[in-house]
C-alpha cells in the first residue's frame, strides 16, 4: 500500500472532493487525452453526461461548474474561488467556452450538460463521460472517467488496471493494520516513522515535509477564513455562517467554562466546512465534505495541547499528518472513502479515525494505542448515512464535521487512557463498515433520495 499523504491531502475547492474536485481534474484529463490522440484541434463541441449521484446531487455540488472550468483547463489546486462564479457567468452569456484557452467552441448548458438521473455507470457510481465532436458532428472522442472520493480520478482503463498495480519494491508494504503493527514492531518504527521512510522513497525529505507543512497551512488559513466570513451560505437553504460569531463569543469570554475548549474545535471545524460549502479554497481530508475534522484536531493540537519537549509542533503536524495518511490508507484500500459508495461513514467517519490515530501519535502513544483510537473514530461511526439536503454539503455536513472533530478527540483519549489491548481490531471495524456500506441502501449514500433530504425540504 502506497498512498502517499499527498495523494490523500490535497489542496483544491469546495465543496466536494468527489463531486467538484474530482470532476474537474477528469474534464481537463479528458482534452489533455483529445490532444494526444491529435483531434483536439478539430473538436468543434464537447457534450458531458453526469450519472449516478454526480447527476442526483450534481448541482448542489457545483459539479457541471466545476467540470466547465476544467474544460478552461483550470486545476483544484491553483483555481482562484474568486473568480469561478464570473467565469461561469461569461460562458452561460456567451455560449462559448474556451478549451484549455487555446480553442473556443460553442456551448449550450442545457444540451451539452446532460444530468442522466436515472442511469448510473457499473464501474461505479460517480461516473460521468465526455465526448468529443468534429464540424461535422462526428464522434472524435469519447471516454469515462470515474471519480472515486477525495479527489482521486480513474480513467475507464484505469479502473481495469487498478486490479494489476504491480508493487512498489522501494516502500514498506502493508495492506492491513495488522501487517501495518507488525511492520512497525519489525523495524522498531512508530507508524509515522514508517509512513514517512515510503514517502521518502518518493522524494527527498524536505520536499515531505515542506509539502506537509503547507498543507497544514491551507488547512490554517481556511480556519482564519471561514472566522471572518458571514452572511449566506449559497444555493438556497438560506444557511447562515455561524463560525464568525462564535469566533468572536469565544475571543470576548473568560475560559472558566469547563467545555470552552469544545467551542473552539466546533469553531475550527464550522470554519472550514462553511468554507468549503461557499466553494472557497480547502483541503481534502480525506474529503472535502469531511474537510473539517482533522483540520479541527490539528488545529486543537497545535493551539491547546502544552508542547511536549521532545516534539517541537512542526514535527507535531508531521507526526499527526503522516499517522493520519497510513489510517485513511487502510480504509481507502480496504473499504471505500466514497459517500457515493458507503455513506458518510466513509467521509466524516473516515476523517474521525484518522484525526484520532493522528492525535494519538502526537500525544505520545504507542502504535498500538494509535490503532486503537483509529478503531474507536470508525467503531461509533458505522452505519452513518450521506442525506444532505438539497444536494447541497451544508445540512448535515457541517455540523457533523463539529461531531467527527469532538469525537475523534474523545476516542484519542479513550486509547490513550488504555494500554492498546482491545476487543476490536481496526482491520474488523474497516471491514465492518465495508460490508455495512454494501448493504446500506442507495438513496442513503449521496443521492438526497433518503434521510434528511426528504424529510426537510423547506429550511
Ligand atoms: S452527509 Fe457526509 S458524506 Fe454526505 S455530503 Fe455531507 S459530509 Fe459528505
């Protein structure tokens, strides 16, 4: 297993890593794949077709405007958020859209953007295809693109191929927690240590931890942002920001409440995900809808937790981050990050069991301790629904992330208060949560078919 950290954390826009992020990396991949085949010079109109839940929650996910600004070859992580709703405006006005900026063909939104509600691809249930016409209607082009959760695209051929990933000898291999231990007691490392050893294989060290670094620094400055922003949030609900008043109730009072410390992460995780619901610029983790909760945790740590002597903060959102990444390894490998697959268990539950390990190894634990609060973070998420209203990742997503951040702290003391023995492993509960999002209904997982999304239409 090799999923690097910055395979799972990666910095791009709201407000959906499967539903905005992936979509738009798969729109750009698509022209990129017509300029190697030489017919991106005669393509004279390109038709996209949405299915599954990218066509179910699509527009309250900003999916068809994401894929356009893909199409003007726009990237998640460079995009300004700023700009994509004047972008959008243009191309609606002038039905055109510029390929790449370097070929403008005609666009009709209606007849060009196809939201085929009732079908979904088998590969998977983000599916969406592209095709490419010439002048005179004739099929340049056509392929699928699969968008599997946190930002991650698989081509048609590359689903094919992921079954035959040939081995990456230079890393430490590891396909459960248990090999994942049993690694680590082997070479006498803590996870981190081991997860950084196959990063470094990857790149030089400083390369690691200066990506890290700025990770957690986009993570940062979307918590500063969603503290100062108000007003609506768009698409309708009429929901109105909360994290700047609390900023400023928490920053006015004393700290003689007892719980105050739970204001803050609540803050933390309000910030980002009301950030990420505005379409502004977030980090997946391993989601974007789930964006909020390690970011929460870390900035917990890094704020709140009395340093340690033996571990400055830097190597603390090290520590905490590459902990985090071989946790939501294991569980995109052997279960599913995809709401669209297994319901927000594998969202914001995910996120809770890596913030837990995460927390956990920057609070001195053992490895084992670590896996242990991994398995507390999932254990008490099973069986979670994704119903957000209005196809929108606002009702319930941003309070459950306040939920996911405050639990993943919980579940970090809980391991930390044991010795690492435990009656469920983090092997079974990944497992368990497979298997539950197997049999877990469909209009439970990111179809606003069930849940909330029926039973509160009007806010
Ligand atoms: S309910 Fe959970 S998985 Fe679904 S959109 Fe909201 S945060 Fe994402």
């Amino acid at each position: 297993m090799t999923i690097s950290v910055f395979d799972l954390f990666k910095i791009g826009i709201g407000p959906s890593s499967s539903h905005t992020v992936g979509p738009m990396i798969a729109a750009r991949r698509f022209l990129y794949h017509l300029k190697r085949h030489a017919v991106f010079l005669h393509t004279e109109k390109v038709v996209i077709d949405l299915y599954g839940s990218l066509a179910l929650t699509g527009k309250g996910h900003a999916t068809g405007t994401a894929i356009l600004m893909g199409l003007q070859g726009e990237q998640p992580h460079l995009i300004k958020a700023n700009t994509v709703s004047d972008s959008l405006k243009q191309i609606i006005k002038s039905q055109k859209l510029d390929l790449l900026l370097e070929k403008e063909i005609s666009f009709n939104r209606k007849q060009h953007l196809r939201f085929n509600y009732q079908s979904v691809l088998p590969e998977h249930p983000n599916g969406m295809s592209f095709t490419a016409y010439d002048a005179y209607g004739i099929v340049l082009k056509q392929r699928s693109y699969y968008s599997i959760g946190g930002g991650f695209v698989l081509s048609e051929d590359e689903m094919t191929l992921q079954a035959e990933k040939t081995e990456d000898k230079t890393s430490f291999q590891f396909s459960s927690a248990q090999e994942l231990l049993s690694q680590c007691e082997y070479q006498h490392l803590s996870i981190a240590e081991l997860v950084l050893k196959n990063e470094n294989s990857h790149r030089p060290y400083q390369d690691t931890k200066q990506g890290i670094l700025n990770i957690w620094q986009a993570m940062d400055e979307c918590i500063q942002q969603g503290c100062h922003a108000e007003g609506l949030l768009p698409g309708g609900l009429n929901v109105e920001r909360r994290a700047k008043k609390l900023h400023q109730r928490l920053n006015q009072t004393s700290s003689e409440d007892n719980l105050s410390l739970m204001d803050w992460v609540n803050l933390f995780a309000l910030a980002v995900n009301e950030e990420n619901a505005a379409g502004g610029r977030v980090v997946t983790a391993p989601t974007n809808g789930a964006a909020g909760v390690i970011p929460a945790v870390l900035a917990y740590y890094v704020r709140f937790v009395n340093p340690n002597q033996e571990i400055t903060k830097e190597d603390g959102i090290l520590t905490f981050m590459l902990t985090a990444t071989a946790i939501g390894a294991l569980f995109k490998e052997n279960a599913s990050i995809s709401a669209a697959e297994v319901g927000c268990q594998g969202e914001v539950g995910v996120a809770c069991s890596m913030a837990a390990a995460g927390l956990t190894a920057v609070l001195g634990g053992s490895n084992q301790q670590i896996e242990n609060a991994a398995e507390i973070g999932m254990e008490h998420n099973l069986g979670l629904t994704c119903d957000p209203i209005k196809g929108l990742v606002q009702i319930p997503c941003i309070e459950r992330n306040t939920m996911g951040a405050v639990q993943a702290i919980n579940a970090s003391r809980l391991a930390i208060l044991g010795d690492g023995h435990h009656k469920v492993s983090l092997d079974q509960v990944i497992e368990t949560m497979r298997q539950t999002g197997s049999d877990m209904q469909e209009k439970y997982k990111e179809t606003s078919q069930g849940g909330l999304a029926v039973n509160v239409v009007e806010c």
